[in-house]
C-alpha cells in the first residue's frame, strides 16, 4: 500500500474501531465495568486473537501491517492528552494529608510484585518462549518485576472519578500510592533499557532528566502560568491562543519525557499537575476530555490487541504459567498494599478498597509491555500472557471494589469530601 492508500483506509479503521468499542462498551456496561475496561476488551477482539482467527481476510486487509505505524502515532497523542488530564485533575495538596500511608502503601505494592514477578523471570529465563535470546536473565527479572509493580494509574484515577471518590480520604490515598509506584516502575524499565543497549547512561539521564523536569515544569512553569489562570477566570473562558500555548506544553513534556526514555505519559501527566486550577482546569476538561475519550483512546486498545494473539498460550504448560503470572499479581500488589493499608491504620473496608484498586494493570501495563515487546525484550507468548492478566486484574476491580465499599449511590451520604 502506497501512503495515499493508507490515508484513506486509516478513515474506516477510526470508524470500525469506534463502532466496536461502543458495541462493546454497551454490553460491559450492563456488567458494571466502566468504558476503559470495555474497550481493552474490544481492542483483544480486533486482535488475531479473535477478528483475525475467524475472519482472516477482512482482518488483513483492514489492518494491514504497514498501517501500525499511522495508529502507534495516533495512539501516542491519545495517551499522552489522557495523562495530561489526569495530572489537571490531580491534588498534590490532598496527597501531603496522607504521604506516609501512600509511601507505605506504594512501597508495598512495588516490593512485593517485582520480587514475585523477578522469581517467575529466573524460572522462565532459560524458555526461549518467553524472553528474546538476548535478554540477560538479570534483564528479564529487572522487565518481569517492573511489569508487575505497575499500576492501572489512568484507570485508577477513572474509576476513582466515577465512583465519586476524587477528593475523598480514599481516593487521595489510593491515586498517591499508585502515582509513586508507576513512577519507580518506570525507573526500573530505564534501567533495563540502559542495561539492553549496554549504556547505563540511559538510566542516569531517564532518572536524572525527570527528576530535573519535574522540578522546572512544577516550579516554573507553574509561576508562569498562573497570570493566564487569571486570565481564563476572568474571562469566564479558554482563549484558542491559551488552548494552543497548553497542548504546546503537553507536547513538549511528552517530547522531552519520551527522549529521555521514561515514556511520554509521565511528561504529560507532570505538565498536567502544573496547569492552574479553577477555571482553568475545568475548561482544558470540558475542551479535551470528550475528544480524548470517544476518539483517541480507543485507538490505543486497538494497537494493543492487534499485538495480542492469545492463541499462542495453547499447551497446558503455557496456561500454568499464566495461572502463576496472575497470581503472583494478585497476591503481590492488591494482598500486599491491603496489609500496607491496615498497618497504617485504615479499616478492613478501605483496605479492601485500596487493595482492589492497586491491583488492575490495565492502561499502564499495556504501555510497558508494548514498550518490551517492540524492544525485543519479551517474545510474543509472555506478551499474550501479560495481557490476559492485565485484562483480569482490571476486570476484577469495579466489581470487587463495589462489593467491598458498596455501590455509588449507597455510600453518597457517607463520603465526605477531604477538607
């Protein structure tokens, strides 16, 4: 296919992507699992793992290989404005209420995993099914540990606003804990992207350069921007030309993050949390998110699940090993942040809770395994694997969480909102 004949099939992609997603979207609806999940559903089922199984042809020619390129982009852009919202909408001054609890909380939830997902690595490193021949067995347990440490945070922060809980007790803890572990996570991935190209000084720079970017854009380039906060609630208000100035930012962040190998989300999300709040905050809301949401993010899902052949896990041997991986998740992030939780005081009900939630993977594990895949750290059957438990950890969190802390409507006289 020439580029012009690309352009014009990206077009019918978009639309049979949308029209899957909200298919399935409406039938996941009705099982109380939120867009997000339906759609890393959706994504599978335009996969080889089903579209490409029964319908081969059709498959092949509407997403032809040549064709990844255009959607890894397009998908790239989505992510990116998702997490930029998500830094918008995030407090850091709630979190400073329970920073002990979320370091403790977070500390469990990443020891715990990776030391689970490191053991599996050494007992899988010498399968040549798993990771690629020029993985290291250190660089496989460093991959596997940093992959289950990982935390849903983009669906976590979702499911904590439909429920209602974004400035509640809970709803703080639960995001601050998560912010922190996705963060070491991606520390552990830069030092095993150094260490696979044999240059640690990737890892000083991923490390170094976020610690130096989030310290300018949540120092200075906040101060900067707070006379055009001023100036969108006066207005009543966002300008095209501030609108514009912003999305220059996002990109910049996400260009900056991504070229220091920490992955583009982080740049987006930290020049979120720089944004002003107010009115600010809730017009970038009101302009970006619906957009975001129906148009863009779906697209990533698709990318996902068109790299996902669950066809490959077809011994029992495999589907063993998916059974150990899903444990190991299981136990190691949502048993280990529970017990976190009740050390620190928090009732068996929010414990549950918080346990629950920092046990779906979700979005962010997408991102992670795609990044080792494309790396050519993992094979494609661990990569199935990881993608069925991500799929199942999310899955598991609306459900248990609202039979744990009860429906939105039966706890709305209960939750008071953190002063």
């Amino acid at each position: 296919m020439n580029s012009f004949d690309l352009s014009v099939l990206f077009f019918l992609q978009l639309a049979f992507i949308l029209a899957v997603c909200r298919m399935v979207g409406m039938v996941f609806k009705r099982l109380g699992q939120s867009q997000v999940v339906s759609e890393m559903i959706a994504g599978v089922l335009m996969g080889p793992s089903l579209m490409g199984w029964l319908l081969p042809d059709f498959s092949a020619y509407l997403f032809p290989s040549a064709s990844k390129p255009i959607l890894f982009a397009v998908c790239q852009v989505g992510l990116v404005l998702y997490m930029f919202l998500i830094g918008v909408e995030f407090d850091i001054d709630l979190i400073r209420s329970r920073l002990r609890s979320a370091a403790s909380i977070s500390l469990a939830g990443i020891l715990a995993p990776f030391a689970l997902g490191a053991l599996l690595a050494f007992y899988l490193a010498s399968d040549g099914s798993f990771f690629s021949s020029k993985t290291t067995q250190l660089q496989a347990m460093l991959f596997m540990g940093a992959a289950m440490s990982i935390t849903a945070f983009p669906m976590l922060a979702r499911i904590i606003f439909e429920q209602g809980l974004s400035r509640t007790s809970l709803g703080t803890l639960a995001l601050a804990a998560g912010s922190m572990d996705d963060a070491a996570a991606w520390c552990v991935l830069a030092v095993v992207l150094a260490s696979f190209q044999n240059n640690m000084n990737i890892a000083v720079y991923a490390i170094g350069g976020g610690i130096l970017f989030a310290v300018i854009a949540l120092v200075v380039i906040k101060r900067l921007l707070k006379p055009l906060g001023r100036m969108v609630e006066t207005a009543g208000e966002m300008s095209p030309g501030i609108l514009s100035l912003v999305l220059m930012l996002a990109m910049l962040g996400a260009w900056f993050t991504d070229f220091i190998q920490i992955y583009a989300v982080f740049g987006a999300f930290v020049m979120g949390i720089a944004m002003p709040r107010g009115k600010f905050a809730q017009e970038l809301h009101r302009i970006i998110y619906p957009l975001t949401i129906a148009f863009l993010l779906p697209v990533f899902f698709v990318y996902s699940g068109l790299n996902t052949k669950i066809g490959l896990v077809n011994t029992p041997h495999l589907w063993l090993i998916a059974a150990l991986v899903l444990l190991a998740a299981i136990v190691g992030k949502g048993v280990a942040c529970y017990l976190a939780a009740r050390w620190h005081g928090e009732s068996h009900k929010e414990a549950m809770a918080i346990g629950t939630l920092m046990n779906a993977r979700g979005l962010m594990e997408l991102i992670i395994l795609n990044i080792g895949l494309q790396r050519g750290i993992i094979e494609p059957a661990l990569f199935a694997i990881l993608v069925m438990m991500a799929i199942v950890t999310t899955l598991m969190a609306t459900p248990i969480f609202e039979r744990v802390y009860g429906s939105k409507a039966a706890r709305a006289h209960q939750i008071k909102p953190v002063q």
